[in-house]
C-alpha cells in the first residue's frame, strides 16, 4: 500500500540561522489582494487573499504577450510578419480604452503590435495579434486558455485578449497571476527583455507613455502591466530582478490608482531591502535516497534539479526549523532517470516555508523474478 513518507534530512547541511518575521509589508488594508513572490525559491514572501477571484482586466495582455512568445519560439509566428489592419476593426477598437490607435490600411509588424500591448496597453493591438496570429478570436482565446491550464493557472480564464469588459467571462487570482509572471519571464527571457519595460513608444504622430509604476523606478524592475475597470478596481502585475533573483508580484482591487502605485513600488523594493538569499542544499548533487517497490534496486537516489534557495528575513529570531523529504511510497518501478517523485519541504517555527521538487538520478527497471524473490526475502529480514 502506498503512503507518505516523511524522512529528516541531517540538520547539519544547514548549519546557519534562519530568522524569520521580517518587518510587515507596507501593503494599506484598502488593497484587498496582495502577493510577492521569490522566483529564485518559489517563496511567497507576502499573502493577502492569493486564491480570491478578480478581474484582471488589462493584465489579461500579459496572457496575450505569453501567447504570442510562446507561438514565436516555437517558430509558429515571425516578429517581422507584417497585418493589414481592417476597416472592421477600427470601427470596432479604435479609441476604445487603451489605444495604439491602429487605423484601417496599416500594416503593423507582430513586434510592433506587441510594443502596442506591452507599453502601451492596446486594446486594437491585442485584437489584432490574435487575429493575425490564429486568424480570429475565438481560436485565439482557446489558445490562451490552453496555455492558462498547461501553467496550472487552474482559477482563470480568458473571455477576450485584451481584458476589456465581458460580463465575467475574464476571471484570474493573484495566486495564478504570479504563476503567469514567472512563465513569461522564466521561459521568455528574451522576448521578455524586449518588448516589456519600456517607458513609452511612438507609433504615426502619437507619442504615449507606459503607465507601469515601478519600471525605472524601483531597482531592477523590468515590467509588467497594469489594469483598470471599475468593477476591478486598480491591478498590477509587476516584477524586478537583482542580482539573478527575480521577484514577481500582484496587487489587485486598489481604489485608486495612486495607492495602487505606491504599494507596488514599496512591496518589490520590501522584498528586496527585508529578506536575503540564502543557497541551503546545491543542485546536482546526492541529496536523499527513496525506497523503491518491485524494482531492481531497493532505493533511487534523488537530487536537486536547482539551488534549494530560501530568502530569510533579516535580523529576525529562529526557534526551531527542519528539512523533510517528501514522497509517496514505496516509488513503483520502472522509474526513469530525471523524473520528479519527491520533494523537499523546509519547516521554520513549525510552519511550512517552501517545497522543492527532487529529480531521481538513475533508471531502476522493474525486478525481474529472480530479484523479486531476492527483495522480498531482504525486506522480510530487514
């Protein structure tokens, strides 16, 4: 019968301190969701309401930019692919909202039409991409929610590619949010550090400015987008890297828009200024050993596909802290090298921190009969 195995790791691969309860985000109670993530660990360093359902209303453009990223890497759409933008969509976007103000004839190139989403939020540019990309919009939000589940954004969906108002057809959680946020920075990096961060664009005789708060602001911040409806409130979805460690964060509901700004700047820079990087088991190296079931091999080893990274609160007290590896077992065989059958979980003060996925670092082929006989009598004697 499986079950859950819970095996401590020696204490003294973490002979260091780990303080925790850092100073309190400078996030007002007005903002009802708030959330900051470290990418390096996956640590959520502040929660407020992560799993409440909202509109995301133009950082829905952010799932756009994903889309077309994902599409241009695979080689399944050219950044230089010219659109002739119709009469029909400019009787239909143009002016509405946040603009590019496209107009009927032109023929914007795809990287273009991605400045216009992600500098300067257009509602025409979002439109367009999904219509040059897939040909209409129905095939092109069947491509977004696809990607929304292949990320596990399992709270979300998009009824349109540009957020604006579709009786609640558009839902999202800051939770999936910060989820979208690594993948587009994480698997994107390129594309990413091209098309977002910018302070404004030019496109005829119309200049605009990005309306993102914390890019050439805060230190590091590179993006990502803002959001506005009445019936959302002000949200954002931000980021900023420093020193290879990357901070995603969402805010969601604010009543104003300059409260929503100021948060945003503080919250990355709290991030940054009241936690420190902390590598507490390297990756690549033996880490732990699994029990195996009806295998040649009795265990598996496992190791870490990445740095076991966890930011620790500076200046703050530590009573008590473990590390456990984490499994479902016996493992059944075959296993495959590379495969991901456990985890480690760092517990601080008796409260779960983070979790980190361990890879196995050998093939076990299923027992043959001989071995079968020569596993049940070890583990009879054993």
């Amino acid at each position: 019968m499986k079950h859950f195995a819970v095996i401590a790791i020696a204490a003294a691969v973490l002979a260091f301190p780990v303080p925790a309860n850092p100073a309190e985000a400078p996030v007002p109670e007005d903002i009802p969701i708030a959330l900051l993530v470290d990418l390096s660990s996956g640590q959520v360093l502040y929660s407020r309401e992560p799993n409440r359902r909202f509109v995301p209303a133009s950082v829905t453009k952010v799932m756009t930019a994903y889309t077309a990223f994902k599409l241009v890497d695979e080689g399944a759409l050219r950044l230089d692919m010219p659109f002739l933008y119709s009469a029909e969509l400019e009787d239909e976007w143009y002016a509405e909202g946040s603009n590019m103000f496209l107009r009927a004839g032109e023929r914007p190139t795809i990287a273009q039409l991605l400045l216009g989403i992600t500098t300067v939020s257009g509602n025409d540019a979002s439109v367009a991409m999904a219509i040059a990309a897939t040909g209409s919009k129905e095939e092109w939000l069947e491509l977004m929610n696809a990607n929304a589940r292949d990320l596990g954004m399992s709270n979300t969906h998009f009824g349109s590619p540009n957020g604006f108002p579709d009786g609640g057809q558009t839902y999202s959680t800051a939770q999936d949010l910060a989820i979208l946020g690594r993948a587009i920075t994480q698997q994107h990096p390129d594309l990413y550090a091209r098309f977002f961060g910018h302070r404004g664009m030019r496109w005829r005789d119309i200049t605009q400015a990005n309306h993102d708060p914390v890019t050439g602001r805060v230190e590091g911040a590179d993006g990502l987008k803002t959001g506005f409806t009445n019936e959302a409130g002000f949200t954002f979805l931000g980021s900023a890297e420093r020193d290879g460690r990357r901070l995603v964060m969402v805010l969601a509901g604010s009543p104003t828009g300059p409260m929503r700004d100021d948060a945003a700047r503080s919250l990355l820079r709290w991030g940054f200024d009241e936690f420190r990087p902390v590598r507490l088991l390297e990756r690549d190296r033996y880490t732990a050993t699994a029990r195996v079931q009806n295998g040649s091999e009795t265990h598996v080893d496992l190791k870490l596909p990445q740095d076991f990274m966890v930011a620790i609160p500076k200046d703050a007290d530590v009573t008590s802290w473990k590390v456990d590896l984490v499994y479902r077992g016996p493992i059944e065989a075959p296993i495959a090298t590379g495969e991901r059958l456990a985890r480690l979980r760092l517990t601080i003060n008796g409260e779960t921190v983070l979790e980190t996925p361990l890879e196995t670092m050998n093939d076990v082929p299923r027992a043959n009969a001989l071995q079968r006989v020569v596993n049940a009598i070890t583990g009879w004697v054993a």
